[in-house]
C-alpha cells in the first residue's frame, strides 16, 4: 500500500503526485457527498422554513466546531512533516515514534476541547443574532458532536500520519468506509427511516460521531498491527520529551493559524448574521459552500500529495525536485479552478435548488453568491498550494501568517466594510470574500519567493 521511496524521490513529478493525490481526491469526493447528503437530507426534513432552519444551523455550527477542531488540525501538520520528513531519511523508528506522541497528544488535546466545548456553545451562539429556532439546532447539532471530539480529531491525524508516510490508500479506504456509514446513517437517522424516530440536526451530529469513531478504531489497529510498515508499539506511546517539543514547535504556529481561521469564519457568520433576514444568505451560503468544495477535491489532492514529495525530497536532500512538485501543482490548480468558476457560474441556481428547492430566497440568494465568489476560486488555487508547499517543509510560522492575512485581514475586514459600513448587504459580503483570496495569493507567493521552505525541519538532529 506504500509508494516506493525510489518513485516519490525519483518518478515523474505529475504522475507521483497523482498516484499520492488521487487517493485523497476520492476521499474528498465521499466527503463531499456526505456533506451534501447532510445538507439534502435536512433540506426535506420538514417544511421549507423549517428546513431552511436546518440547513442554516449547520452552516452556523461548523466554524464554531472548526474553532476546537482547529488546534488538533495545526498538529496533524506537524505529522505531516515529521513523518514525510523521518520517512524520506530513512528513519521509520523516529516516524513510529512520533505518531505515538501525536496520538497521545491527540486524545489530551481532544478530552479538554470536548468539555469545553459542551459547555461554552451556548455562550459562542449568543455573540450571533440568530433567529430562535436556528439557535436552537445548532446547540443541538454541535453538542452531540462536541461529545465526540476525541474520535474526530484521531480520524484527521491518522489521515495526515498514512498520507505523510507514503501510504494515501489506507485513509481512503478507512475514511472512505466511514463516509459511506453515515451517508447511509443520514436518512435513518434524520428522516426517521425503518422504524427510527426522526432526529433532524440531532440525527446529522450523531451519524457523523459514529462514523469517526469506526474510522478511529480502525486506524489503531493498522499502526498497532503494522500493516503499512508503519507500526507503533507502546514504548512509542510513553511520553518524550524531544518529539513533544518537536511536535509543539511545528504545530503550534499551524494551529494557531487554524485556530485564527476558524475565528475568522466564526466573525463571517457572525456578520452575516447581522444582515436583514438573515436566515436566507446563511443558508445560501451553506448550499453554495458545499457547491464549492467538489471543485476542491482535485485541488487537495495535488497539493496532498505535492506536499509529501516536499517533505520525502526535503528529507534526502533534494531541494529542486520539491520545487519542481510546487510548480506543477499550483499551475494545475490555478488552470482546474477557473474551469469550476466558469461552470458555478452558469449554473448557478440550478445547482443550489437541488439541495433546498422549496426556498425560492435561498435559491437565488445562492446563484449570486456562485457567481460573484466564483471570481477569486482560482487565486484560492494558489494560496492552498503554498501552505501545502510549507506543510512539507515543517515551517509553519510563514502558514500562520498566510492564514491570518487571509481571513482578517483581508476577509473580515473587507465583508464588513462592504456589507455592513457601506450597505452593500450581500453583495459586498460575498465580493469582500472573493477579493480576500486574491490579496491572500499575493500573500502566499511572497512567501513562496521568500524561500523559508527550503529548510528542512530534521536538519539539527
């Protein structure tokens, strides 16, 4: 199931970073359908302002869930490198031994976030002006997923840990088997099929817990049987002090940046909240939002697995062939994302009605946000293809500093000033957040130019 170490350091740069990539985008396209049967579920529920409630809850919930999830998600970078990294120098042992650290500090970081959580999300919710029942759901959906914090957070590093070491089939398959339980769990659970009550935004939470705890299990059994070649042992579970400061120094700065991310969606939707009938641009926005994220599948593909021939090349020494793997996927994503925008932007309202087709509102409000978002998709394309670029590396002060820019700086700043000082309402929300990806580009290619990729995080061992 490993890509051979001669193919990943030597093999035609376009071809390996398919071969690691195409994994990923199939795992992408089952979540992506499993976020859209979320949404289509919820939106025939019950009726139209019902549904509409729904889907906007959720829509209202995940930057909030992202702002816990955020932390564990900065570290599953320092997996990425770490472990591309060790793996590329030939040193397996060191890689065992770091996911045994990661998984620790996983379950610790997770336990923790997970009470705070349960308790703080009414008080998150209050900052939003949201209308009753919408409230309502969204204290419903993200406590239940709260409570299965630990099996998300171990579902998203193993990923990053199987994918770093070269071995991008086993979390499609994992994850991939999980996404299908809770597709088929959706319209047990929410609609109340084959005798099950139906649960509405409760029955979305406790499907998606259920999924990443069968993942999560199953991933601790691959590393403790070994069956990637990747095996960890309970010596590598006992605490180190060096990988533990090694981890910390790398992820910290990545889940900072997260975290600052997932504050800034939170101050969007918080924004957006404000905005007269505010119901309606939430719910377009979340239909449009899961719209947008099958033209990101191939985009995280290429740069997942760009990002690990640059931390493999960065380990043996090979500079130029990790520069070479960026040039590569930041011209495709560029080329593949103008293709999308073309494509949402023609079809806009067609597409959102599928999703939620008894709200008229939502329908159209959805087709504007496709088509003025759609502008700055491209320039997206180039943003994540330089943090995937510094993902590999292991330097991530440069990604925190990406991230920041990109959502405060830039997106926050610039919805609220058109939106809400100068009265644009949605119009000016959704053209600040397609400006915010093109200023986010120039960004990122400064960096980029910069050249703090180029040092290797093993280097002072």
């Amino acid at each position: 199931m490993k890509v051979p170490e001669k193919e990943i350091l030597e093999g035609d740069i376009l071809k390996i970073i398919f071969v690691l990539g195409w994994p990923t985008m199939v795992l992408q396209i089952l979540q992506v359908a499993y976020n859209m049967a979320d949404t289509f579920w919820l939106g025939r529920w019950s009726s139209g302002e019902k549904a509409q409630s729904a889907v906007a809850a959720m829509q209202i919930s995940w930057p909030v869930i992202f702002v816990m999830i955020s932390i564990g998600a900065g570290f599953g970078v320092a997996a990425i490198s770490l472990i591309s990294q060790y793996t590329g120098a030939g040193k397996v042992e060191k890689a065992s031994h770091a996911t045994g650290q990661l998984i620790i500090i996983a379950i610790l970081l997770a336990l923790t976030l997970s009470a705070a959580g349960i308790l703080l999300t009414p008080y998150l919710l209050n900052v939003m002006s949201l209308e009753s029942r919408v409230e309502v759901y969204s204290i419903q959906y993200m406590r239940i997923i709260f409570l299965g914090l630990p099996f998300v957070f171990l579902s998203y590093m193993f990923m990053a840990v199987f994918r770093a070491f070269g071995s991008p089939l086993i979390p499609m398959y994992v994850n991939g088997f999980g996404v299908i339980v809770n597709i088929a769990l959706d319209p047990v659970l929410i609609n109340g099929y084959f005798g099950f009550p139906s649960l509405g935004v409760y029955g979305a939470a406790i499907a998606t817990i259920i999924s990443r705890a069968l993942t999560t299990a199953i991933s601790l059994y691959i590393v403790h049987r070994g069956v990637a070649g990747l095996k960890v042992y309970l010596r590598h579970l006992k605490p180190s002090l060096f990988y533990v400061k090694k981890i910390f120094h790398i992820g910290s700065p990545a889940a900072l940046g997260q975290f600052s991310s997932a504050l800034g969606f939170f101050a969007l939707m918080t924004i957006i909240s404000t905005l007269p009938n505010s119901t309606v641009p939430i719910a377009a926005y979340g239909v449009g939002d899961r719209i947008i994220e099958f033209g990101f599948i191939i985009i995280m593909g290429l740069d997942m697995g760009m990002a690990t021939i640059v931390g493999h090349s960065l380990g043996a020494g090979k500079f130029s062939r990790a520069k070479e793997a960026f040039r590569t996927a930041v011209k495709l994503s560029f080329v593949l994302l103008a293709i999308m925008t073309v494509i949402i932007a023609a079809f806009g309202e067609e597409l959102v009605a599928f999703f939620i087709p008894r709200s008229p509102e939502v329908i159209k409000e959805g087709g504007r946000f496709l088509l003025i978002f759609g502008l700055g998709i491209p320039f997206f394309g180039v943003f994540s293809a330089v943090e995937g670029l510094y993902q590999g590396a292991g330097r991530t002060f440069p990604i925190l500093v990406m991230d920041i820019s990109r959502l405060w700086l830039f997106r926050v700043l610039m919805v609220y000033l058109l939106g809400i000082a100068l009265s644009m309402g949605t119009t000016g929300v959704w053209i600040g957040m397609a400006l915010s990806n093109v200023l986010a580009a120039g960004v990122a290619m400064y960096y980029y130019f910069k050249g703090d990729w180029k040092h290797r995080v093993i280097e002072e061992e």
